[in-house]
C-alpha cells in the first residue's frame, strides 16, 4: 500500500510545479496578460518582475512543502504557514499586477 503522504506531496508538487510554469512565463517571457488582475496600464516589465517573482517564490514554496510531505509526513503547522504565505504572496501579486511600486 502507497503511504499517504507520498500521494499528497506528489500532488503539491506537481501543482507547484503548474505555479512555476505560470510565474516563468509571466516572469521571463513577459506573459504578463495571463495574471488575473493585470492593468493595461501598467509597464508590463514591471508586472513581469514583480508579479512573476512573486509566483516564481509561490511555486518554489508549494514544491518545497510537497517535498518535505513526503519526507516528513504531514504536519498541520506547515500547511498552515504554506497556506498563509500563499494568500500574503497572492495579495502583493495583485497588488503588483494592478501598478503597486510602478514609476509614472
């Protein structure tokens, strides 16, 4: 019988993995037009630096906690700080995508 945990973490990392090929694609091919909450407006370079480096790091926290779920096991504390550092990093993603730091 296959251990939970390794089904789990298996299932984060491969959606971190989604979240990375999103952040790179906004973030080096400068696809800023997939974020949600893009303003026209705004200087795409600045919404491809920002925006797609704070989903870059998403990515890179989602895989990292689906690795150490396989490797640890699953522990409520973790999920919590994964899930309360992705609502943190989603929220100055949108504000990043909308113009947030951006020179006029």
């Amino acid at each position: 019988m296959v251990d939970p945990n390794l089904v789990s973490g298996f299932v984060w990392i491969l959606c971190g993995l989604a979240i990375l090929g999103l952040g790179s694609l906004i973030a080096f091919r400068g696809r800023v037009d997939l974020h949600a909450n893009y303003d026209e407006s705004v200087d795409p370079a600045h919404v491809a630096r920002w925006a797609g480096g704070t989903a870059l790091l998403m990515g890179v926290l989602v895989v990292a906690y689906g690795v150490r779920e396989m490797r640890s096991g699953f522990d409520p504390r973790f999920l919590a700080g994964l899930i309360v550092a992705l609502l943190v990093l989603r929220y100055l993603s949108n504000l990043f995508a909308g113009g947030f730091g951006a020179r006029e």
